[in-house]
C-alpha cells in the first residue's frame, strides 16, 4: 500500500455533506462512503451528569453525523483536500461541527480499480 492513507471526515451537519464530497473530488480523491454516526456526547447526553455549559453544547447537535472516508495512495491529494475542508469549516473551530484526521493504510483489501475514475 506504501504511501496510501484514509482520510476521516466528520460532520454534524449531513446538510453540508454533498459540498464535502465535491471538495473530495475537487482534491482528486474518489470512491468516498459516507456512514451515519453518532458522538459519544450524543450517546451519553441522557445518562452522565454534565455540567450546564456542555449540556448547552450538546443539545445543539444533530442526532446523526455523517462520517466521510476514502483511501487515496496520493498524500498530497489528501494534503489539498484538508486545506479545502479546512477553509470551508473554518478549521473547526466552533464547537460540535466536526473534524478530519488523516490514518495510514498498512493493508486494504478490495480496492482495486472498477473503472478508470477511481483513486487508488
């Protein structure tokens, strides 16, 4: 796999979702799935005493995230694709919007090429 590396999308607004993908092939990164998932705030918001100020944050969220990832053997393709995240979520900053981290690939089985406009 040498150099490949899956990038993890997450974000609490599924509304935003198609702009990331968009933004995924604008990087030339292909062949992302996208999951639903849930924070653990947002599994433990009924049952774990918190204090008000993050119960305040929690209650903002959405019930489901949508978790993007795709592989891509090209780290600079991974590189532009943050900085385009990046500058579209405004790093993050605020809270309970998401986040993107980037995971090296040791072994993948099942990523041969379908057709000609996959990535890896």
């Amino acid at each position: 796999m040498d150099n490949s590396q899956a990038i993890v999308i997450v974000l609490s607004d599924p509304g935003r979702t198609e702009r990331v993908l968009k933004l995924l092939l604008e990087s030339e990164i292909r062949g992302a799935t996208i999951i639903e998932s849930m924070g653990m705030g947002q599994v433990l918001e009924g049952s774990v005493p918190v204090i008000a100020s993050i119960r305040t944050l929690l209650t903002q969220q959405r019930h489901y995230n949508q978790t993007i990832f795709a592989v891509s053997k090209h780290p600079e393709k991974v590189d532009h694709a943050i900085k385009l995240i990046s500058e579209e979520f405004d790093d993050f900053k605020e809270p309970c919007t998401g986040m993107i981290f980037v995971v090296p690939v040791v072994k993948a089985v099942g990523l041969g090429r379908k057709d000609s406009a996959a990535d890896v």
